[in-house]
C-alpha cells in the first residue's frame, strides 16, 4: 500500500531542493545538436537520481545526446514518465541569460521546454523512492533529441512503451494550466530540385529554372492544407538560384506539415508524393528527404479515462484544470500510437517556450509533481477493471 500523505509531504518538502535542481539544468546549454551540452545536462540528472539510490542506465548514441532511463520496482508493467533535456538554444544562451526567478517566474533557456519538467519527473521519482519500503514499478526515460523529432530515442520510447501501464510526459503545461488529451503529428521534409543552368539574355530557353518548377510545386502543395480535417503545409524556407542573371540551376525549399490523425496524415503525404512526382519543366527533377517526423497524440477512451482520473486528483487537491488539443507535437504521439493511454502536458505551467521569454510560474511546480505522484498512486492501486490493467 502507497503512503500517499508521505509521498505528498515529501514533495511540499522539497521545494528548495527542485528549484537548485532545476537551475543546474538551465544553466547548461543543451542544444539539440550539441551532443556535449546535452550530455553534460544529462550528467546531471544522473547525479540526482544516484544521490537518491535510484538506478540510471545509459543508452549511448554517438550523434545524439545519449537516453536515460531510470527504474524503480520490477519490470512489470511500470508507470512510464517521459521528458526530454535538449533545448532549440544554441550554445551560449545559457550564458547570456542564466537562470533567475524574479516576480513569481523563473526564466533561462528550456525553463518551461522543459527542463522543469524533468526536474518534476526527477523529484517525484526520488518521493516513491524515499517514501515506499518496496518501490512501484514505476520508470522516467530522459531523451535529448526531442526537437529534432527523436531520430535516436524514438525506439527506446516505443521499447518502454510497448510494456508501460500508462505514459505521463511531462512536456509544459499549457499556458492556462490545462493539459494536453491530443496533439498533432508533423513531418518535416526537404524538397530539392536540380535544374540546369543558362544566361539568362543570350540562351534563356537552352535552361531548366529549378526556382520556376518549385513555385509551382509550392502552389500544388499548398492544397494539401484543409481546414477540415486541421492538416496544414507550410513551406518556411526557401532558397536557390546561382545569379540574378543566369537560369537558375537548383533550388530547395523546407515543408512543415501537421496533421492530426493517421488518416490525414496518409492523404497528405500522397498528396505531396504526386507533387513531386510531376515534371513542371523539362529538364527539371525533384526529390523529396524526410529530416524528421511526430505522430499525432489522438485520444482514446483509455487515454481519456486517464485524464479524468488525473484532473479528479487535481481537484482533490485545490486545482482546476481541463484537457486540451494542440497543434504542436511531442514525443507523447510515439507512445499514443503504441496503444498506451498518455497524457502530455504534466509539467509546470509557463509559457513563451522557444522565445527569450520563456517561463515558469515556480508557484505551479511542486503542485504540479503532487497532482502526477497522486496520480501515479492511484493508477497503481486500479482494480482489474481499470482501462489501464
């Protein structure tokens, strides 16, 4: 039997010890593609979760900031927290703007995206541990390449989450203080088109303006937008050409799709295979590279009876709170296709994530990891009859 009080009062108790933790964390640049930034964040997670006897295993990636994961209990179907420590900052930023709580907010680079977040996953471990004489099976994994869609860590997430009870990730709250019940996919691409050169005055029809064929395809690929079904294609760069004066030999331009179920994923995609398939030009030739992809979160009767479970334990213990979709995308879409009920947007409430304004409200933190803990108890002390067992 949980000591669910004990569990509660370690937290409130734990205030100080959070906010040191959280500070070390921001004060580290971990730049997605800074392997070493990433790390040495990681290091100190690792720390954290070694003071608390609490063991931390490394999967190592030799491009990406390396997976943690941190277990307590058996192996049986444990509760799984997620979270990741890779930030959209480059190296530097921690520098310019380290880590300071002015007004009730605390500020710094991946505050709210989310390093308090991992901070809260890290103290709620540490409680179960302190607390229980015999631990729940109850997990974190801590990624470090989330903005970059997970090229590395997505199947370690799909490993841990094909033998999770539930997911809880605990990506910011909104800045409302709901959580998140749905979120969109996304696919990221590249679109390269190779064309062939000319002067533009003396032999301009002997050219294959690869900029002329990509403005085309953009119009096409536009139309995969449907206000719908809330699929939307935005091409936010673009760039090519050699010379003003010369037919321009190459040109590319980057895709951000969203989409908020498989299905509308499938026709989008088709839709934008057609288009780079068809040959505007002459002598003009396409080809489409996939850099990075999210699944969307999409709700289900389970991942919903989850959510009711955890806004009851909110409003037992003094907050209101609902369930939201959003347009952006997490590594919560990973475990949601799995079949595993997860909920996203456990963390502190903040807003201004991936701006210079990025912040925390460092009154929501440690209610936000007691709302989880409770959680977490009362998923595990479900009868039979719970969605989860």
């Amino acid at each position: 039997m949980l000591d669910e009080q004990a569990i509660l009062s370690y937290l409130e108790a734990s205030g100080p010890g959070l906010l040191d933790l959280l500070e070390r964390l921001v004060n580290i640049d971990s730049f997605s593609a800074d392997k070493g930034g990433v790390d040495r964040a990681g290091d100190v997670l690792t720390a954290f979760y070694q003071s608390h006897g609490i063991a931390i295993q490394s999967r190592r990636s030799d491009t990406y900031g390396d997976a943690l994961i941190a277990r307590l209990g058996t192996e049986a179907r444990p509760v799984l927290l997620m979270g990741h420590r890779d930030t959209v900052f480059p190296p530097g930023e921690a520098g310019r703007r380290p880590f300071r709580i002015a007004g009730g907010k605390a500020t710094g680079p991946g505050v709210n995206d989310m390093k308090a977040g991992l901070a809260s996953i890290a103290l709620v471990m540490a409680a179960f541990r302190s607390c229980c004489s015999s631990p729940p099976p109850l997990w974190s994994l801590t990624t470090g390449d989330e903005e970059l869609a997970s090229p590395f860590s997505r199947p370690i997430i799909e490993e841990l989450a094909d033998g999770a009870r539930v997911v809880f990730n605990a990506e910011p709250a909104r800045a409302n203080g709901n959580v998140v019940t749905s979120r969109k996919g996304g696919r990221f691409m590249l679109l390269e088109l190779e064309g062939k050169a000319a002067h533009a005055g003396v032999n301009f029809f002997d050219g294959a303006s690869a900029i002329h064929a990509m403005a085309a395809k953009i119009v096409r690929l536009s139309q995969a937008t449907d206000r719908r079904t809330g699929t939307t294609l935005n091409v936010g760069l673009v760039r090519g050409g050699q010379t003003v004066n010369t037919v321009a030999p190459r040109a590319a331009c980057e895709i951000d799709l969203r989409f908020a179920s498989p299905a509308a994923r499938d026709a989008a995609i088709a839709h934008i295979d057609a288009v780079v398939a068809e040959r505007e030009i002459e002598g003009v030739s396409a080809a489409l590279h996939l850099k990075g992809e999210f699944l969307p979160m999409v709700a289900t009767e389970r991942s919903l009876a989850l959510f009711d479970l955890y806004r009851t334990t909110a409003r037992d213990l003094g907050v209101a709170l609902d369930g939201e979709f959003t347009g952006s995308c997490a590594d919560s879409g990973f475990t949601s296709a799995r079949g595993v009920p997860t909920l996203c947007g456990v963390g502190a409430v903040g807003d201004g994530s991936h701006t210079p304004d990025e912040f925390v409200h460092v009154d929501t933190i440690i209610p936000r990891a007691k709302i989880l803990a409770l959680t977490i108890c009362r998923v595990l002390a479900g009868s039979h009859s719970s969605p989860w067992e």
